[in-house]
C-alpha cells in the first residue's frame, strides 16, 4: 500500500494488534519520551465544544512527538445519556488523527475504542511498577464496568496479584465482574457490597466508578496502600489528596480539568505546591518514587493525549508493515 495513502484501523484491527503487555511497555516508552523532552502540546492541551440544544459534548486534544515525527489529534463525542452511551457501544466516538509534522499530510485515522481502554490501564501497571510495594497481592476496584476489567487486567501484569475485590452501585453487575475476572485471570475476585470492605487491606486500589460523591475516607487508607484515581469526578474524600505522603499526578495542567481538582483549586484545599511530581517524573528518575513501605502514594489521573498519540503511531507504523487497515 503506498505510504501517501492515509490509512483507516478499524478496531477490530488495532485488538489485533495490541495486547496488554504491549501497551504496558509502550505507556513506559511514552512517558520516558515526555521525560526527554520528546513531547510538543497543543495550545491550550484541551478544547471542548458543546452544541446548544444537545447533550453531546466535544473534546480535541493535540501532540507532536519531536523524536517520531508525528503530529496526533484525540477527538471525542460525549454524550452520556443512555441512548449516547448505546451508540458509543455500537458505533466509534472516538478517534485519533495523525499527521505528518513537516508536510502537514494526514497519515491515518484510528478507531480508538480498545487502544483508549488499554492505554489508560496500561498507565495503571506502569504507575504500579514504579509505586506499589512489590510485594502487593491484593488490589481493591471501585467500580466494576470496561474499564475497571482491563485495569485489573494492566495489573496482574505487573504484580503477582492473588485477590481483588470490586464494589459497584449493581450487586449483579459486581458479581458478573467477579465471576469472568476471576476465570479469565485466575484470580480469587470477591465482590462486596461496602467500599470498606475492598479498600480495607488493599495493596493497591483503583477507582474507576462514575460515583459522584467519595465513597472512601483518608482513616480507611493503610500505611503502604498504593491508590490510582481515573474516575471522572470524586470517588476519594478531599482530606485524602494531602494526607498522603505522595500526590502524583498524570499531568496538573489537565488534572484541573477534572471535577475534584477543580473544586478544590478554587476552594483553596489544593494546588499545585501539594503535587510532588508527574507520573513521567517518576518513570524517568527524575524523582524518587515509592521510598518506604509505609508510605501512601496517591496518583490522580485525567488521561494522557501522548498515549492517545504515541499507540495509534505504534499502531499505524505495525499496519503498515503487516498490511493490515483500509487505505483511504
């Protein structure tokens, strides 16, 4: 096919290319990218578009990788109502383009329903390589959909997990999950009707619920605990992102994006003094990371668009050379 071709990855073809183990090692090589200095944002980092008049929401996100030469955009279609979230299951609202930085020519154009979720767990294994004991056996979800799957998935890769326990608003949706996570894992997965009861004795816990008020409190954080939030608004009380010995963050400009850090931004109960370091930071050694086992580490997430960019690269560049994708 020739290269001056935009090609079209539909998902079916970037599962086939993309395993979790994979994504794990090309969210490391990202994040030691940004490290280098490898990485050119869009300005500002995130643009939103919403229609009057509708309940959909738009989001763009941009990067250039100086060392790969491309240039990425993330486009997003929000729309959360429950005829919204039917579409997204049968039909993509998400999409990266990718573009030559020098000439301008578009290069391809990727679906990304399974790249987005293994990307975003993939940074949970990394994040937990570098900041969860190493001797972590049992990871608490909060939250039991897509998402909350392939992050337990992320870190069984990483860690030797022997239990996991998940909580959900739906007793059938929890007990689902803990039935075919335990089968396909291995794994003994007990769910529970009580945040407390997943995050007590948790190594590592992971929120990924679209819970709008803290369904955890700082006193129920053991020494040593290891805590990963991606959620969209607040699953952890506010007391928590100081009282932890480490705040991390994926990164703060767009961490304020998200609900909780807004709020207590504009509240004054959090800003950028309480943050000790970006999640590249840590990968690259650029600070330490985990130092004591008593120390609870806490990484806030908003979503990084050059891992958005940097997999549909990986993704583009293996279609390529197998001869996989739609030739536009």
């Amino acid at each position: 096919m020739g290269e001056d071709r935009p090609l079209y990855l539909s998902n079916d073809v970037v599962k086939q290319l993309l395993d979790m183990r994979t994504a794990i090692r090309l969210a490391e090589e990202i994040l030691l990218a940004m490290a280098r200095g490898q990485v050119v944002w869009a300005e500002p980092k995130q643009f939103m578009l919403h229609v009057p008049g509708t309940h959909t929401k738009f989001k763009l996100k941009g990067c250039a990788f100086l060392d790969r030469r491309v240039a990425g955009f993330r486009v997003t279609g929000l729309n959360r109502t429950d005829a919204g979230v039917q579409v997204a299951r049968e039909r993509p609202t998400k999409y990266v383009l990718l573009s030559d930085p020098e000439s301008g020519a578009f290069r391809a154009i990727i679906e990304e329903e399974w790249s987005y979720a293994a990307r975003t767990a993939a940074a949970v294994g990394v994040a937990a390589r570098y900041l969860a004991r190493p001797e972590s056996r049992v990871v608490g979800i909060l939250g039991a959909g897509y998402m909350a799957r392939v992050c337990l998935q992320a870190l069984h890769e990483v860690l030797r997990l022997e239990e996991a326990r998940v909580v959900s608003a739906r007793r059938e949706t929890r007990e689902r999950f803990a039935r075919e996570m335990g089968a396909e894992l291995g794994l003994r997965v007990l769910p529970c009707d009580d945040p407390h009861d997943v995050v007590k004795g948790a190594d590592v816990l992971v929120t990924a619920s679209t819970a709008a008020t803290p369904l955890v409190f700082e006193p129920w954080l053991e020494p040593g605990i290891f805590i990963y939030s991606l959620g969209e608004y607040q699953e952890i009380e506010t007391k928590a992102y100081r009282a932890c010995t480490k705040l991390i963050v994926d990164d703060w400009e767009l961490c304020q994006l998200k609900v909780d850090i807004a709020t207590m931004v504009r509240e004054g109960t959090l800003n950028e003094a309480d943050v000790y370091a970006h999640l590249h930071e840590i990968v690259a050694g650029q600070k330490p990371g985990r130092e004591t086992r008593e120390e609870r580490i806490f990484v806030r997430s908003q979503g990084l668009t050059t891992q958005d960019v940097g997999f549909a690269h990986w993704l583009y560049e293996q279609a390529r050379a197998r001869g996989l994708g739609t030739p536009l």
